[in-house]
C-alpha cells in the first residue's frame, strides 16, 4: 500500500494498481488498530 502512495506520488506515468491516498492508509491503519 506504501508504494503504490509513493509511485502515486513520484511516478504518476506508471500508474498504480488501485486508487491510494494518505486518508486511505490512514483508515487502514486504524482498522488494523496501528
């Protein structure tokens, strides 16, 4: 999930496998209750 951020990031020409952003992992994390 991290480096599909980063390539979402730094390297938008490679496009990601799914839709990212900081507020999703965000969200993850505190499912995961990180």
């Amino acid at each position: 999930m991290l480096e599909e951020l980063r390539v979402s990031l730094f390297a938008q020409e490679l496009k990601t496998a799914y839709s990212i952003s900081a507020k999703r992992i965000r969200k993850r994390w505190r499912e995961l209750g990180l």
